[in-house]
C-alpha cells in the first residue's frame, strides 16, 4: 500500500513539474551598462508598475513625473559582478536586464520599443489559445523554415522578406527573412507592426493602428554582414479592408537604413491553416 502511495505521489509530482514547465517562459535579458556619477535612464511603453534589482550594487527607481521612465545608477563604484534588473510595466510588459558597471556608460538613455522589448510570455492570446501552444507553434514554424511565399523588399543592401503567414485559433503567425548582403553590421533599434491606409489623398490624415505582439521567436537584434537572420512573430488576431495593408517597419540603431514591407488584406486572408 506504502509502495502504491508512493508510486501516486510520484505520478502527482510529474504531472506538477510539467504543467509547470509549460507554462515556463525564457526572456533574454539586455545588457545595460550603469556607471557611479552618471545615471541612465530607460524609456518604457506603459507605465511602470514593478522594479526588482538583483543587488545592492545598483539603485533603480522610476523618474519624477514620469511613471514610464526608470533611472538606475551605480551604489558601489567598480563593483565586479554583473547583476540584473527587473521592470513589469502596467500593460502586462515584462522586461530584463543584465547590468555591469562601467565609469562612462556608452549609452546613456535606452527606450523600449513596445512590439520588440516585452516579453511575449506576459501578453495573453486571444481566444483560448494557450501560451504554451503559441511558443510551440513559433518553434515549429521556424524549425521548418518553409518557403510558402515570396513577398520581398531590397533597400540599402537588406533584403526583407515574408517567407509565408499562418493562423491557428485566431492567432496569426508571420514567418520573416531578413538577408544583410553589405559589409556592415545592420543592429535592430526598434520593430513594430501597424495598419494603415493603402493610399493617401493629399491633405488627407493618415490613419494608423499600432499592433501588439504576443510573441517573438528569434527575436531579431542584429544580422552581420553577408549574413540571414529568420524570425516568427505572433499577432492577435485582426481584419482589414481591401484599403489598408499591414506594415512591418524595422529601424536601425544607430543608421538610417530603415525596412519597411507591406502586407496586402489578400496575402492576410490567404494565411496557411496551421
């Protein structure tokens, strides 16, 4: 009976470890530098709501009058260890950070792009799509590396292009190349996807509707000289009419060899069926 109990309390511990498991998100962090007399500030999406620091080698807080900007400096001069630092924002955001010290930190101000920086983990799938099934079906699509079509862009040397589009339970999953074929580096600042009018009359305003991401496989940073980089992006669900496309815009850090690829409302309706 003893050994009955044990063998049940085994097959309980399992069944916890992987519901656990599943549930389990990596978020890479970003590598900050923080320095003793000067202070860095992080520019956030949403309001700041939590702030966690992993030692009392730095001191990190929000900015006066401004609840989405966090300022962190250095407690201990030269301190030798790196630690982290956590930030949960009011939209749901979750953002890491490794920080080392440095006398003069060679960025002094660090703004977060809301579609690239936030964990995908803490954004919700519409639906009941659970979160572990969208990591799954982001790893799948990138394990594949299918070609399903060929939708392309060349500008300064960058090729961007959409390798296919897919959607699963109200989720919409885009497939995305990007080839480097100059001999400089080409560092991601910020990415972000909106909808917007197909054509615009002249003194017609523009009208615009940001989307957020649920999730990034391979998020892109930055793709070398001569070099490809593929990445799966999850999106909520959404329509649009015959007039308005779909923008991926990709800024460059630094440069101003911007991307930019359009997405027609037939290439969205025509998404594989996952």
């Amino acid at each position: 009976m003893n050994r009955l109990s044990s063998l049940f309390l085994t097959i309980a511990a399992l069944l916890a470890a992987l519901a656990a498991d599943a549930q389990h998100v990596d978020v890479a962090p970003r590598r900050i530098e923080v320095g003793f007399n000067k202070t860095v500030h992080i520019l956030f999406p949403s309001p700041v709501t939590y702030i966690d620091i992993g030692s009392m080698d730095i001191i990190a807080g929000k900015a006066a009058g401004a609840e989405n900007v966090v300022r962190v400096k250095a407690a201990v001069r030269d301190f030798p260890k790196e630690t982290n630092l956590t930030v949960i924002t009011e939209d749901g955001g979750y953002y890491s950070f490794d920080a080392r010290y440095a006398e003069n930190p060679q960025v002094a101000t660090h703004e977060i792009g809301a579609a690239t920086s936030a964990s995908p983990a803490v954004q919700t799938p519409p639906g009941h799509e659970r979160p572990a099934v969208v990591k799954k079906t982001l790893n799948d699509i990138y394990r594949l590396n299918r070609t399903e079509m060929r939708l392309r862009k060349k500008h300064y040397g960058i090729e961007t292009e959409v390798q296919g589009i897919y959607v699963r339970n109200d989720v919409i999953y885009i497939h995305l190349s990007l080839y480097n074929n100059s001999n400089i580096s080409f560092e991601v600042e910020d990415l972000h996807f909106r909808i917007e009018d197909r054509k615009v009359a002249k003194r017609t305003a523009q009208q615009i509707t940001p989307l957020e991401l649920l999730r990034v496989c391979n998020d892109l940073r930055i793709v070398r000289a001569h070099q490809r980089q593929r990445t799966v992006f999850a999106l909520p669900k959404f329509t649009m009419p015959d007039d308005k496309i779909l923008v991926l815009e990709i800024v460059e850090r630094n440069g101003a060899r911007h991307q930019r690829i359009e997405i027609r409302n037939k290439q969205i309706r025509l998404a594989r069926t996952l």
